[in-house]
C-alpha cells in the first residue's frame, strides 16, 4: 500500500485556537481522508509549539507557570482537534520528551559535522515571528506580520551553516510541485536570488524557556529550528517504524506567513543532517473578516469553538473549504456561513436525501434498473482538482452532482410513478446518494457517517463510486441540516 504522510503547522498556544487555526487543520484533514478513499496508507500529524519565547511571555502576563499555561492550552488546541472531527493520527507536543530527545539529537549531529558553530549575533528580533528580520523587511519601523516593533538583540550564538545551501536551496526552489501554489515557490526563489542565504543564528541565551542546547547549558534551541524537528520526532526519527514508513513527508500544509521556514531554512537543515526532503510545501492564505486581517486588539478574533456550537462541525468546514479558493485570503461572516448552509447544506443536499428516503421507504417493490444519473458524475475531474489541491472546485463539482440529483427527481417525478418504473427511479438516486456520501466524507465527515446510516450502506472507497447492485437498507432518520433562521 502507498503511504502519504501529511502535517498541518504546530501552533503556538500563547493564546486560544482561533479561526485561522482551524482553517489549516481542515483542509489538511479533507487531504488526509481524500487520500485514505484512494487507499493510501495515510499519517496525519498536527500538534502544538511550546517552547517558544511568546508562549513564555503570554504565562508571565497570566501570572502563571509557563509549564501550568502551555498545558492548559494545549488542551484546547486538542480539544479543537477533536470538535473538528479530525482524523489525525498523533498530536506532538514540543515539549514532550520524545520531541526534546531529537532535537538534541540534530543539534548534536550537525555541531559535530561542523554544520553548527558557535558566533556572535547582534539583530532585529520580533517576537511574534520568534525570528529576527532585517531592517529593510520592517515597514514603518515594525514587523509587517505583527504590526510590532522588534527588539535589538546582541549575544553569542551558535550558527547553522546555511549559506553553504544557496546552491541546494536555488536548486530546489527552481523544481516546480515543491511549493505550491506555484506563486509562492517563484516568492522564495526570488528573495534566496536577491538575498542570498546568511547562517542562521540556532540558539539563545538568557531564555530559561525552550530546549536546553545539548553542548552548552547558557543556550537553548532556536525554537524554529525545535518547532520544524516535529515533523520527524514524531515519527520516531531516526531509528522509528513510522519514520521509516512515512518520512518524507508528501505535504508540509502551512500558512502563507511562515513559508520561508518551511521551503528555505528546513530543507537546508535536513540536507545538512543527510535526511530526506519533503515533497511538496502547500501554502493556504489567510482569513480575513470583512476584508481585514483578524485581530486581537480590536477584538475581532473568531473563536472556531464558538461558531461548532453555534452551527455545527460539518457546516464550518464546509463553508471555510467552499468559499476559500485554497491558497487565495478569503472572508469569513456568519450572514455568508448561513447562506450556504440554507442555500446548499439544507436545500441541495438535506432536502435531496430526505425526499428520496421518504418515497423509498414507503417502496415495496424492488430496487433496481439501469445506471441514468451517471453521466452527470464527473469523477475524472473530482479526482483532478484534489490532486492540485483546488479542494473548492473539487466540492464545487460533488454538489453540482447533488443538484443533478436534484433535477432527475423532478424531471421523473417519483411521486406519480409505480411498479418498476419506480424502482429504476430510487435505484438511480439511492446509488447516486450513496456515492455521494463517499465523495462528500473529506469534506463532511459526521454527515457522510448520517447518509449511511439512513441509506444502510457501508462508507466506502473512492474505487466504490460507480453505479452498482442497490444494496442498501433504508433506515430514514431525521433532516441532515436545519435551517438557519
Ligand atoms: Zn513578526
């Protein structure tokens, strides 16, 4: 069997999951079931950041033990995985000993490679980036992504050789499908072109917070060069089962905001360290409310946890998946959330399901015919939008299929048919509904879990979705969705 290893970034728990947070676990939870349905061997890992220098500063402004506040939000990020219904496999914690352990380990292996050595470093450092910038990435005298200004910083550091890695790294961002959109591999390209790459600057002193260097105990691990190690202790690198079935990764899913780690500064370190590079780097965007960037100081903070209670898991991913064109910035309202939930949750698909069960289970004679609704399944070009990650267009086309649905009923009118005739109808649409109910599990999972339980069908495999032998037993419950008033 295939394997597919998938990761969302590790979020910082200085604060409560918000919108955006669950933005990326959703679209890198639609990738990993898409997957599964092709019967890939699939590993889903997501996780939280805690050694880093904010979340120490957010427990000191909370008067509480940095150990007690990452623990206590830590939870709630979990506790986010679990609302989102999330088929993730592992949840790694930085500072869980499993993750310390490699850590050490790589910072150790480079050290005696001579790929880390010990300098002095005197820079801007933003916080909320925990990187430093340089003075001509600042805008008004503060960092574009934070809106903050950086602090001077001068001690001695060890360094990783990164300019070593310009020839690599020019290399690798000049293939095409290693970063995608393909815009954002041209954006990294371009700066390592015009930038060239410096050494990176891999410890701190006077942080007590963060994961001691293995060598030197005035220094802690450069919390980015800790948070990007996740991705291969949590398969148990070097010596792990998982790390040898699942490393490399085939996608590193992240935010727009953090790409240069991910698609400069970690495929140098691996390359350092004589392990593998990740296929592809995918890049979301962000989501805005009202055409603005979401803000804690104006307290315009979504809280996804909310907005679950509010109108359900499946309605949340589906409208963040549906009017996001992945990798563009996209705006989130409630007026637009409701919209589709009536316009399309209720009306093309609750409705569909509820009308076929009603007539069906009143059915007596035998279900069966031949394949019409069919031709109106555009599988192919499904399947062709999940594998370029347009999963907008992807769920775009399964409900356009739902509608199709829609209109066999009415062009047939079931309700004044009999007999066979009828027959061949609800075969049509049961089969259709049950292959619906594949297609739509990435996206929707409880309600796919719903569909089959009424229609008494397995959930099945994308190799499933032809029209076969009705062989269901109809088990009509309530409405899939209710109206938002
Ligand atoms: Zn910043």
């Amino acid at each position: 069997m295939e394997k597919f290893y998938i990761t969302t970034a590790i979020d910082y728990v200085n604060a409560k999951p918000h919108l955006g947070h669950a933005y990326e676990k959703i679209c890198a939870d639609v990738i990993a079931r898409w997957q599964r349905l092709l019967g890939r061997d699939v590993f889903f890992l997501t996780g939280t950041d805690e050694n880093a220098q904010k979340n120490e500063q957010a427990a000191r402004d909370a008067g509480v033990p940095v150990k007690e506040f990452v623990d206590k939000n830590s939870t709630k990020f979990e506790e986010l995985c679990k609302k989102l219904n999330l088929s993730h496999d592992d949840f790694i914690r930085t500072t869980q000993e499993r993750h310390v352990r490699v850590s050490q380990a790589i910072f150790k292996m480079l050290l005696e490679k001579g790929e880390i050595y010990k300098g002095v470093y005197e820079g801007y450092y933003c916080v909320g980036c925990e990187a430093f910038i340089t003075e001509k990435d600042l805008v008004d005298g503060k960092c574009p992504e934070h809106g903050k200004e950086p602090e001077w910083l001068k001690e001695e550091s060890y360094f990783f050789r990164m300019s070593k890695y310009t020839g690599f790294i020019l290399e690798m961002l000049g293939k095409k499908g290693f970063v995608l959109p393909d815009y954002r591999r041209v954006e990294m390209l371009n700066r390592v072109k015009s930038e060239g790459l410096k050494d990176l600057s891999v410890s701190r002193t006077k942080l007590k917070w963060g994961i001691p260097t293995p060598n030197d105990s005035k220094h802690t691990i450069y919390v980015w060069l800790d948070a990007l190690i996740n991705y291969i202790s949590a398969l148990g690198y070097p010596d792990g089962e998982k790390f040898k079935r699942y490393w490399p990764a085939d996608i590193h899913m992240i935010g727009k905001g953090i790409n240069w780690f991910h698609s400069v500064i970690w495929p140098c370190i691996l390359k350092a360290a004589g392990i593998e590079i990740p296929k592809t780097i995918l890049v979301h965007g962000y989501i805005n409310l009202g055409g603005e960037k979401m803000s804690k100081s104006r307290g315009t903070v979504i809280d996804p946890l909310e907005i679950i209670d509010k109108y359900g898991t499946d309605p949340l991913r589906y409208f963040l998946i549906k009017e996001i064109p992945f990798g563009e910035d996209g705006d989130f309202s409630e007026k637009a959330l409701a919209e589709r939930i009536n316009g399309e949750l209720v009306s093309d698909l609750g409705n569909l399901v509820y009308r076929v069960l009603s007539i069906a289970e009143k059915f007596h004679g035998k279900i069966e015919g031949r394949p019409e609704l069919d031709s109106k399944l555009r599988l192919e070009k499904i399947k062709k939008y999940m594998e370029s990650h347009e999963l907008h267009h992807a769920l775009q086309e399964i409900m356009a299929f739902a509608r199709e649905a829609n209109k066999y009923i009415n062009e047939k009118e079931p309700w004044k048919q009999e007999g066979k005739e009828l027959g061949n109808t609800l075969y049509n649409l049961l089969e259709g509904i049950r292959i619906l109910a594949i297609l739509l599990e990435p996206f929707i999972p409880f309600t796919a879990e719903k569909i089959n339980k009424q229609l008494g069908t397995k959930p099945g495999l994308l190799k499933d979705c032809r029209f076969r032998k009705w062989e269901g037993k109809i088990n009509k419950g309530d409405y899939l969705f209710e109206r938002v008033k």
